[in-house]
C-alpha cells in the first residue's frame, strides 16, 4: 500500500496541505472546522486498501495555518470549493468519491453543486449545510461524549490552536449564515449521509432534514458515536462508507456530467489570477481601480444567464494578482494582451468597469486583435482641469448612493490593495482620465448608472453620442443593478458589435 507524508499543493495564489495513501479509484476526505486531514487517521489505512485516499488540510487551517505567524485566512465556501475543484481536476483522472465532516461537509455540498462532473459520490459526515434553528433541547440532549472522544482531544486542542480564535471565528460565522438548502436540492450524484447518533453539535435531526432536500440521499446511523463519528466508532463508519463506495461502482457507472462553474478563482496565467463562468470567454470583464473581479459575480450570472460567458483577471497589483510596481493603463493593457495570448481569448468583448475602461481602451488600440468590441461602463475620461480633486469627492459622493451589500467587495479589495498602491496606480490613470482615449476602430458602447457623479456626461456624449447614461443605480450599477447592464449589453451586442 503506497503511502506518502503530507505535502505542499501549489495553485496560486493558494498552497494547502494533503496526505495521499493507497491506490485505485480516488476518495477525497475533507475535515471540519479549525481541523486537519488528521481526522481521519482511524480511517486512511482501512479506505487504502482500496481506493486511492487523499485528506487534505483546508486553507486556513492544519497544516497551512499557525496562530503565531501570518498566515491565510479560511476561503469562502465557493472559494475553497473553487479550488479543491481545481487540485482534483488537475490531479485525478476520474471523478472521486467526496467525503466531508462538519464544516468539511459543507464545502463538500458547494463543490459537488458546482462540479458535479467531478464527483461519483458524496457522503456528508455529520454536515452542516442546513440553517440551525433555536432548539437547544436538542442539542443539550446529546451532552453525554462518547468514549472515543477523549483519545481526540489532543488532536482537536493542537488544530484549534494552530488555527487562532480569527480563522475559527470567520469559517464559524460563514458556516452559520450560508443556507446550502438550494444545493442540496440540486444534487444528483448518489448521497450518503452517514451520522453519529448523539451529537450535540448537529442532531440526528438535522441529517432527517438533509435527506428530506436530497433526492435520493441514504441515512445511515452510527452508534456510540457523536459529532466525529469516523474517529469515535472508526469500524462501523469504515465498513458503511467502503459498503457504500463499493455499490456505486457496481451500479453507477461513470457518466459525463457538465460542469456548472462557480465566481470563484478559477486560474491563475503569468501571475494574473481569474474568475470564468462557462468556457467559451466572449466577454472579459475588467475591474476598477482598487477593486478585484470578486465584485462582478452578480453581473457575471446575468450576462451567463444571457448565455454570454464571461472570464475577468484580477489586474496585477490587485486582488490575488501578483504584488508588483504600480502601472499606468497602457503597462495593463500590455499586460493584459499577454495574459489573453497566453489562454488563447482572441476577438472576445472586453467590458470594463471604472479606471478599467482606461486599461481596455488602451488595450483595443495596441492590440486590436485581442478586442472585438469595448465596452465601458462608468468612464472616467473628463474635460475638468483637476481630475485627482474632481473624483476624490465624487467618489465619496458615490459611496452613499451604492448598496451596502458592495462593501463586501470594496473593504477586503482595498485592503489587500494597500491606500499606497491604490494613490499611485490613481496618479497614473488620473493623467490619462485628462486626455481623449486612444483611437479606437472596434465598436464602441458607453454605459452608466443615472444617479453615478463621476462620470463626466458632456465628455463621454462627445466620446460615444449614443451613449446610455440613463441605467439604474450609481458608479457600480452593474453590481447593483446587474440584470439592467445585462440587457443593455446583449442590446449593444445585437446591434451588430
């Protein structure tokens, strides 16, 4: 039985941690909250003897993280389930069998959702995933440990440590507000939920619920076991899953599945990092200044739902791109054309947003190959003598007529920016907002939100004359109105661009 020490996975801009024994075909396990692939040290050796096991340590946690030095903090949920997505088709021939406890279930649940292609099986280890309701009866019942906890206290004090009181506190605060209900429900993969009869942390109850939105999906009980039932009762929970993993070889074979994709980082191509719906990448989106492509999810599904598919990097100095000096659109734009060479997007619509129209204008120019049409929404290009006093306050302006649900997007991306890289990126666009764009021979379409302040109207008329400046919202319409900037773009595009 092969078996190898725990190793460093590279998928920049992430590294994490995975332990791989056995051989056959691949079962994936995945721990719970402030946790390690040392979970699952009562169960690696039995499940190797047939398959190929891999446990890995979770962003944020195990062996990636140590409470006494700087280290990541744990992903989203669509995030890590983005990127185990990534390490499994990069790294298994054939779709594995997904095994996932506690919190582990719940990226679990996001990654079959999202990936069902890459998943025969899911078996969900006393999961979250369903809200929790105001009940503590039900779970001061279960109060009593069950004897094989006390051999893993050591285990859980060591994570829990390493992992710090912030890791812990932000996975713990996702796991409770995301509601994985509609995922469940879009499950078609065989399901087992395999669960500990007394836990105290997610009752028996809670799985009768989970089957209730699988279709499909088996319960089975593990007794004389909790809320960590693969190590407190290891000889029943082994025996059930291999039992399990055994009959969906026999009856379902392997079958192509499609992939739905999620608004998570999805590559990362000459130090540029990237999200895509879908393969095709008509459209590429680009950001604002400070920003990252996190925040064009909603426009993302829109424009997905319009069966354009979309791809959008994050520009280097920014989000998960790679540090560097800062640049001025035209050092982006060069950029950016290699960036597009390199994953072969050629002739695609290029979207930007903000200082991001400066970048693709540039782009369009230099490189008219890359760009089949252009696209900008909220253009910066003035006629005002002080574009750097001018925009400083109608950018404050604008921050009170934006949705609070934006600031999600714009406190982390402007924090990982740093006000530093962010004032000197700004001096640089600010002087080319003051000067008429480059020529441009590809169509051209310019949009804004009615109520946005810093777009200079009269300006972008002379650019565009039938520019539509009458969409809803304000700067970030596309954020905040995604279905309107939708539309308005499948109508450009219509329209023959």
């Amino acid at each position: 039985m092969p078996s190898t020490s725990p190793h460093r996975i590279d998928l920049p801009p992430f590294t994490f941690w995975e332990t791989r024994s056995g051989s056959g075909s691949p079962i994936v396990l995945i721990h719970g909250l402030g946790g390690s692939s040392d979970w699952w040290r009562n169960n690696v050796p039995v499940l190797a003897k047939r398959h190929t096991v891999a446990a890995v340590d979770l962003v944020g946690f195990g062996r990636n993280r140590l409470f006494l030095r700087r280290s990541r903090l744990p992903l989203k949920f669509y995030e890590i389930a983005a990127l185990l997505g990534r390490w499994i088709e990069s790294t298994f021939r054939e779709p594995v069998h997904l095994v996932g406890n506690s919190m582990g279930g719940h990226v679990a649940i996001h990654l079959a959702a999202s990936r069902p292609d890459l998943v025969r099986s899911l078996t969900l280890v006393n999961s979250t995933g369903i809200p929790f309701a105001v009940k503590p009866g039900l779970h001061l019942e279960n109060l009593v440990m069950p004897p094989g906890i006390r051999s893993f206290a050591l285990i859980l004090a060591r994570d829990l440590f390493r992992s710090g009181p912030t890791a812990l506190f932000l996975a713990f605060s996702r796991l409770l507000r995301d509601d994985a209900r509609p995922l469940l429900r879009a499950l078609r993969m065989p399901v087992l939920l395999l669960w500990g009869e007394s836990d105290p942390l997610v009752p028996l109850a809670y799985a009768e619920r989970m089957r209730e939105e699988i279709a499909g999906a088996r319960l089975v009980v593990v007794p004389k076991a909790g809320h960590i039932p693969m190590w407190e009762n290891p000889q029943v929970f082994n025996r059930e899953l291999l039992e399990f993993v055994s009959e969906v070889e026999e009856r379902q074979p392997v079958a192509a599945v499609p992939a739905r994709g999620s608004w998570a980082l999805s590559g990362w191509t000459n130090g540029i990092a990237h999200r895509e719906l879908g393969r095709r990448r008509d459209i590429v989106l680009i950001h604002g200044l400070g920003m990252s492509s996190a925040y064009f999810r909603p426009f993302a599904n829109a424009l997905s739902s319009r069966g354009l598919q979309t791809i959008a990097p994050d520009l280097p100095g920014f989000g998960e791109s790679a540090d560097g000096p800062p640049l001025d659109p035209r050092q982006h734009a060069d950029l950016l054309a290699a960036w597009a060479a390199k994953l072969s997007i050629h002739d695609a619509v290029w979207i930007g947003h903000s200082a991001g129209c400066n970048a693709i204008a540039h782009l369009a120019a230099a490189h008219p190959g890359v760009v089949r049409a252009v696209i900008c929404i909220g253009p910066l290009w003035s006629q005002a003598r002080h574009p750097y006093r001018r925009l400083f306050f109608d950018l404050v302006l604008d921050a009170f007529r934006e949705p609070w649900s934006l600031f999600r997007f714009v406190i982390p991306a402007y924090w990982r920016a740093g006000l530093g890289r962010w004032w000197k990126t700004w001096r640089r666009y600010a002087d080319d907002t003051r000067v008429a764009p480059p020529a441009i021979t590809q169509p051209l379409t310019m949009l804004a939100g009615e109520r946005d302040p810093l777009v200079d109207r009269e300006r972008t008329r002379e650019l565009d004359p039938n520019a539509r400046l009458d969409l809803p919202g304000a700067h970030a319409c596309h954020f905040s109105f995604p279905e309107s900037a939708a539309d308005a773009v499948v109508a450009f595009l219509q329209r023959g661009a």
